[in-house]
C-alpha cells in the first residue's frame, strides 16, 4: 500500500507533533507513532521547560548559563537563537491548552535547576512532559489535515538508494522521498510518500542498560540518516541523569527531577553524609555531568550501588503538593520522601548529538529536517543545560515549519511526490528460528555499553566495546537479511548502529569535556 503526504512526521514527541500542526493548515500531514502518541520522551519528562519569564531574569543569563554547561563546544548563534525565541513558543503552548503552574498573584511558579542562575523553569507539578504531550494530543485528533499511524515502525528513509543509485558515501545531492514502514498489527511493509519529512523519533536511553528512557528510545532515526549516508555527529555526549530512582527490578528506570535539588535537596553518601562540596563549589546544583560523575566516582570509592537524596528538611505538605508524581511513585517503594532518603543512581538520560541540523533544522539530506533529541542543532554543545531540551525541541520544529513551508511554496516543482518508487522487497526471507537471538543481542549490547562507555570510559574499554559490537553487528545483518522484517529487529539494528556511533565518535575525541571523561585524556583539549 502507498501513502501520500504532503508532510511525513516520524516520532511523536513534542518536536513531531507541534511541527505538524504548524504545517497541517498548508497540507497533508502523516504521523508515523511507533506505538502510540502518547508513548514519547516528552510525556516522560519531570522537571520543566527552560524559558526567561522573571524580571530579574534575561536572555544573556540564559545564553550563558547554557555556554557554560555546554563546556565551550555550543553554538553561540544557536544557543541565542532558542534562548529568545523561547518566551514566543511557550506562549503557543499555552495558547494549544498547556497549563503551567502559576503562584498566587497569578505569575509563574517558575522552579531552579543545576546550572541555572535563576528561577526560569516553567513547570506542571512534576510531570510537565504529560501536560504538555496530552494537550498536543488534543489539537492533533482535531485536526483535519493530519492522520496518526499508531503502531507503525519506519524502517528505513526512502532515498535514490532505493531507485538503484549506488549512495556510499555522503553526497549533497541525496533526497528523502518518504519511508518505508511496517504496520505492526499486519505485519505488511507500506510506502510512505511525501514532499518533505521530519524526523523527530528522540534518543538513544535504550542502548544502556540503565535509562530513563521508555523503551521506545532505540535511536531509530539517528539509525536510518546515518545508513542512508547523511551526517550525525556528536554522539560521544550522552547524558547520564544523576539521580534515577534505585530499583534493579525496573526498566526504563523512574526519574528523580533535578528541581528537586532546585528545590532543596541534597546528596548525600549511604552513611548520610554530604559529599558533593568535594566536587564543585556548586554542591548539588552543580551541572549535570559534574552530579553524574561526583556519584559515580562515591558509589565506585565506597563500594555503594548508590546514594542519597534528602528532602527532608522542606514542608511536608509543600513537598507533597509540587511532587505528587514522584512522592506516590516513592511511596509505592515503601519509600516516604517526606520522611526518608530517595536512593538514586545515574542513569542514561539525553543524547546530545545526533542528526547534524542546520538553524532551519534541515538535515545534510535534502527534502529532510530533524527536530528533538535525535536532532545536534549545536545548542548543548559537550552537556545539556537542564530544560532546555523541550524548548529546543519546539523552536526548531518552528523553524523545520516556517522554512518548508517557504520552499515548498517557492518551488513547489523540486519538491513533487516522487513516483515510481519500488516495494519493499522481503523475497527469501522468513520469520526468525528463534527471537531469543534477538532479546539475547540486545542485553548484550545494553551490558556492553553500560560496562564500558558509561560515565568514565578509557581507551581499552572503548576497545572492547567496540570488538564485542562488531560481532554482534555481523551476526544481526545475517539475521536481518534472511528475517521477515519486525520491529524487534528493526530495533536491534538500530541500537547497534547507535551504539557503534558513540563508541566510534567517543574514541576520536582525545579529550575530556562536558558528558564525555576519559582516564587516558583527562584534560580538555582547547584546540579540538
């Protein structure tokens, strides 16, 4: 079967969803949602969304603020970009139903997190992601230019690869003509056809073993631009969150928000003790790979599986009625808040590269843009400022919009739906002889990674990391070759192709910065 489109959105996020409604009125528009719209990074997301609201507060303490966690590898002309754009898109997001918390004189209830200098953190309790994503939802079922494909995997992007061109290297010339993708509850592969793309499918949390991540985060999109030759870049700077909540039963892991150190908490030791002052005059509201690898370094000297947040010290029932989300989660724990220390460990939490994006949001493959976590705009450099992920998820799908737009309307004779376009060709192949090659592969690759290309890493580990993927990349190609095609292993491709970037891009960094430290470079290099 063959669809077309004026406008093909991968992933369901808030860099997918706002992109499409800033689109539907002018044409078409596809949602490919691997699950369902609901299942996204965004509706997971706790803290907030960074935006200058205060008076006390303006835009040059923003920029700086994210400079200076983003380690000197940001772009100036990006980080300025989001940073003014920002206040315009958060009133948009009010206007498409969003609630945020306000005080009571009526302004915002804004929270502070690590790195920030001010309070500029827009929040909904603690579960902002939610309330955002729902009232996103909302305007999308309503809209009748855009159709929702739940339950449907893109496979791979549709290049001249696919008409017979021989692509094996990057080139200018290449173009996305739509996807090939799989309709989980047929099993029939369908040709998506469109005039222009957005790839907006989110990290990469699924290739540790430890994430925050839903489980849907298996870097897809960052899979597929970088088979079919376009340019990602960056992948050495993964985020671990310093504080997952500790419980080896649970995959993704829950979230502690940041805004809790905003809010008063305080790290301590097993044997309750403060130890975060040894590490950063900043204590516990130090920037987040300072945090991960302050705790990493505490667990590894002591012997410890993990350490403490306490909140003790703030009101209960203030604690309570800001938290609600995180003090019923802990409680299910047998863990009161209130009362007790919150156990917490890093976890994989944000990729801070990915495709390589230009401040349209285009990709280095033409008719293709890419907006959200699978997006490197350049605005997180070597570490992501708290919060600013969402919003930089929305300005550049306000960017993606506004220029495809304009080309299409400039030159609405490049930009036709191509035609001629073959199926997708399962000749010899059948189902898997057994899917526990599959799931075995991916425990493989998630105990590899997290072993050896977490919050330290070395030479050697990186060595090995990358000699155990190669086998397992050989042995999942032969797989995949002979295999009817299915999301499992569509997944596993994609969580080895990832993986292998930032293993790959991590060894030609000879140098320590932001979320990126190695023992044999422990020093930054200023030339690089």
């Amino acid at each position: 079967m063959v669809h077309k489109f004026d406008f093909l959105v991968i992933g369901s996020g808030i860099a997918g969803m706002s992109f499409a409604l800033k689109v539907a009125d002018k044409g078409s528009v596809g949602i490919i949602c691997k699950t369902k719209l609901e299942d996204a990074n965004t509706y997971y997301a706790q803290g907030g969304i960074a935006s200058v609201s205060a008076p006390m507060d303006d835009f040059q303490k923003h920029i700086k603020d994210t400079l200076i966690a983003g380690d000197n590898l940001c772009d100036p002309k990006v980080v300025e970009k989001v940073v003014k754009e920002a206040p315009q898109q958060i009133n948009e997001l009010i206007k498409w139903g969003v609630e945020f918390d306000k005080d009571a004189t009526g302004n915002f209830n804004l929270h502070k997190e690590g790195g920030h200098s001010e309070h500029r953190i827009l929040h909904h309790k603690d579960a902002t992601g939610a309330e955002i994503q729902k009232s996103l939802i909302k305007k999308i079922q309503n809209h009748p230019n855009i159709r929702v494909f739940n339950y449907h995997f893109a496979i791979e992007i549709l290049t001249q690869h696919h008409l017979g061109s021989k692509i094996t290297k990057y080139s200018p010339d290449i173009e996305c003509y739509g996807a090939y993708v799989l309709n989980q509850r047929t099993r029939n592969i369908h040709t998506f056809l469109s005039k222009i793309t957005l790839m907006a499918t989110g990290g990469i949390g699924s290739i540790y073993q430890m994430t925050t991540n839903p489980l849907v985060a298996t870097g897809d999109g960052i899979a597929m631009v970088y088979r079919a030759k376009g340019l990602v870049k960056d992948m050495e700077f993964v985020q671990f969150h310093p504080t997952a909540l500790h419980n080896t039963k649970e995959r993704p892991s829950f979230l502690i928000t940041e805004a809790l150190r905003g809010y008063g908490g305080i790290l301590k030791t097993k044997d309750g003790k403060e130890f975060m002052q040894k590490y950063d005059e900043r204590r516990s509201l130090a920037p987040r790979d300072i945090v991960a690898r302050a705790i990493d370094s505490e667990m590894k000297n002591r012997g410890d599986d993990y350490v403490y947040l306490d909140i003790r010290n703030k009101d209960p029932k203030e604690t309570k009625e800001q938290y609600p989300t995180i003090y019923e989660k802990c409680l299910r724990e047998g863990i009161d808040i209130t009362k007790d220390y919150i156990p917490v460990v890093p976890a994989a939490h944000y990729l801070c590269g990915g495709i390589v994006v230009d401040q349209d949001g285009k990709t280095s493959i033409n008719r293709l843009y890419a907006a959200g976590e699978c997006s490197r705009t350049g605005l997180h450099g070597a570490n992501r400022l708290a919060s600013n992920s969402l919003i930089e998820a929305i300005v550049y799908a306000d960017a993606a919009s506004k220029h495809s737009l304009e080309e299409l309307s400039k030159e609405p004779s490049k930009y036709t739906i191509k035609q001629n376009i073959p199926p997708w060709n399962e000749e010899g192949t059948s189902l898997p002889e057994e899917m526990v090659l599959i799931t075995q592969s991916v425990k493989e690759v998630g105990l590899i990674m997290s072993n050896y290309v977490g919050i330290v890493r070395s030479n050697l580990r990186l060595k090995r990391a990358k000699d155990r993927l190669e086998i397992l990349y050989s042995e999942t190609e032969h797989l995949f070759s002979r295999s009817i095609v299915s999301k499992d292993i569509c997944e596993l491709r994609n969580i080895i192709c990832c993986s292998y970037l930032v293993i790959k891009q991590a060894m030609e960094r000879k140098e320590s910065r932001g979320l990126h430290f190695t023992i044999d470079y422990p020093e930054k290099n200023d030339l690089s």
